[in-house]
C-alpha cells in the first residue's frame, strides 16, 4: 500500500463534481485501476486506464493519468448519494519482469451530503 | 458464476481460540491474497500466494498462516487470535500472469467481519 497513495476522505455535496486523488511511485506501471466498495461489500473493479493513455472516459467518470507526476485521478461529474463508497487506486506492473498483480491504495472515503 | 467465496461472514470468537477462514475461488487463478481493512488504516496484505504451494508474506502477516494445498483455496489461519485481529478480511483472486495488452483484474470475496473478544 506504502507505493501507492491516496487520502482517506473526501466529503462533497450532491451533484457537485468528485475528484479524488492517487500518487503511485514505479514508473513502469502498466495499468492504473480504480476499484469501488460499497458499504458492506467487497471491492469491485470500477474502471482503468493503460499506462499509454492520458484520459479516459466513461459516462460520468473520468480518469486523468499524468505520467511525468505519477499522478492519476477519478473524477465523478454529478455526484449523487449512491456514490458514496470507498475508492481504491491501484497499480499494476505487465512487460517483461512484471507480475501484473495490482498493488492497492489505501482507499478514498467519498461521502455524499444531500 | 466467477466468484471468490467466504466463510463465514461473520464471526465472534474469544482470545486463544483457533479459527479459520476458507475462501475459494472459481476461475481458475492462480493468484490469491488475503487482505484486512480497518478504519483509518485501509486495506493492508496478509499473505498472498502466487500457486499452488507457493505462499509469501504481505505487509501484516504477524499472527496469521495460509497454505495452498489445491488451487481453488486459500484458507487463512488464525491459531491463536488476539483482540487486535478483529477486523474485516477480505480474500482476492487474479491471474498471476498477465496477457500483453489486457488488464488483469482482481476479483475480491464479499468478506469476513472478524470480532475477537
């Protein structure tokens, strides 16, 4: 977790935009991921972006890699109290040399206020 | 259905009393990981095992044991518990290696909420 991090709360009003943070220190990751949990549940993949990408979209979330900055962001337009989870940021490692395993963030508490 | 299962979801046990927590997964993976998450704390690894009977540690691995005898579990161990493993573990499966060009993603249990009196 120490190789990847993020903050552990993040609090927005409803339908105000969501952007939470990750900094991931291997410039050789491969793939960024950002997984969901819901209360209760475990953690779900949410979406991901291959590392020779600098944006993805996907209905109302947008992922931003910065590659130079090892930065790599989620941002969720409209956010509506049915978003409230925790984010997870991960980084994965392909080529040769890599295992492909994610390496996990500590996890972004999104909580949504009406 | 592709699934990694628990059991059990629950559980309150008392200090010193061994337990166990199965988890199993049906796609075939060859890698799987326990994690424990806590508050202000995230989701930190266990032990995480790359096939059958290769197991490592992860970030936390003090009080706990795995093994992988079949490639479909992992159970985690708890000999001798203290009320400091109380938490919520959560079992991972994924490919270990992966394909050029594709994602490998991790597929998580529903997990366990672990109370030790």
């Amino acid at each position: 977790g120490e190789d990847v991090e993020q903050s552990l709360f993040l609090s927005v009003r409803e339908g105000d935009s969501s952007v939470i943070n990750c900094t991931y220190t291997d410039s050789s990751s491969t793939y960024l991921y950002w997984y969901k949990q819901e209360p209760g549940a475990g953690l779900q993949l949410l979406t991901y972006i291959f590392s020779n990408m600098d944006m993805k979209q996907d209905q109302r979330l947008t992922v931003l890699l910065n590659k130079k900055d090892k930065h790599l962001s989620l941002r969720i337009a409209d956010t509506q109290t049915g978003d409230s989870a925790i984010y997870f940021c991960a980084e994965s490692i392909g080529g040769t040399g890599g295992s492909y395993i994610p390496t996990f963030g500590r996890g972004t508490s999104l909580i949504v206020h009406p | 259905e592709a699934q990694v299962t628990q059991n059990p979801r629950y559980l309150i046990t008392v200090t010193g009393k061994k337990l166990t927590v199965t988890c199993s997964q049906n796609m075939n993976h060859e890698y799987m990981s326990w994690y424990r998450q806590d508050p202000g704390l995230g989701l930190r690894q266990i032990y995480y095992s790359m096939n059958v009977e290769v197991t490592d540690k992860g970030d936390v691995p003090e009080g706990y044991k795995v093994s992988r005898k079949e490639k479909r579990n992992f159970p985690l161990i708890l000999e001798s518990p203290s009320p400091n493993q109380t938490s919520l573990y959560f079992c991972a499966s994924s490919r270990a290696q992966g394909v050029a060009g594709r994602r490998n993603e991790q597929f998580f249990g529903p997990g366990t909420r672990l109370t030790v009196l």
